[in-house]
C-alpha cells in the first residue's frame, strides 16, 4: 500500500513540477495576448506579432525567467506600453504561446 501511494505521488508530482518550471499557462490565452494591439497599453495597432509574425525570433531560446524580462523590454520599447507583472497570470499565459511556438520550430 504505501509503495503504491509513493507511485501515484510520483506521477502526481512530474506535471506539478513541469507545470510551475514553465509558469503553467495557456498558450491559446498567450496567442490572443500576443496578437491584441490594446495589449499593455501599447502604441495602437501594434501588437508584439506586428514584430514577430506567429511568434518567430521572440525571445527564442531564452529560459524561463529570462523570457519574461524580454517580453517586457519588447513591451516597454518597442510597444511603448507598460510592462507585465512577471509573476502574473497574464505573463505565465505569454511564456507558454511562446514555448508551443518554439517547440514548433
């Protein structure tokens, strides 16, 4: 009994690590924040796809901390809007569009 319980807490455990790693969002709630020109306050008709169409080159290869300090540079300079809490909802559904893209490419 007790092994079969520290099995099913293992299988429990992998996706919860996986899913606090990568922020844990959702990259269709990331692809329409990523396309909508009134995101973050920016410049209007400008979103980041203006910049990076279906998600190329945006913030390719960075890790999971470093890519949300390139959205918001990307934000703040080339959107002129006002950056995005890190550790929010709306960051965590970013980071993922962009991981599904890159593991697409």
């Amino acid at each position: 009994m007790k092994r079969t319980i520290t099995i099913l807490l293992g299988f429990l455990a992998v996706p919860l690590f996986f899913a606090l790693a990568y922020g844990g969002g959702n990259s269709e709630k990331g692809k329409a924040l990523f396309n909508d020109p009134q995101f973050a306050g920016g410049k209007a008709g400008v979103s980041c796809n203006s910049c990076h169409p279906n998600g190329e080159n945006a913030a390719k290869g960075a890790d999971g901390k470093g890519v949300r300090e390139i959205i918001n540079a990307c934000i703040e300079k080339a959107l002129k809007g006002k950056p995005v809490d890190p550790q929010s909802s709306q960051m965590d559904d970013l980071v993922a569009y962009l991981k599904s893209v890159e593991m697409q490419q």
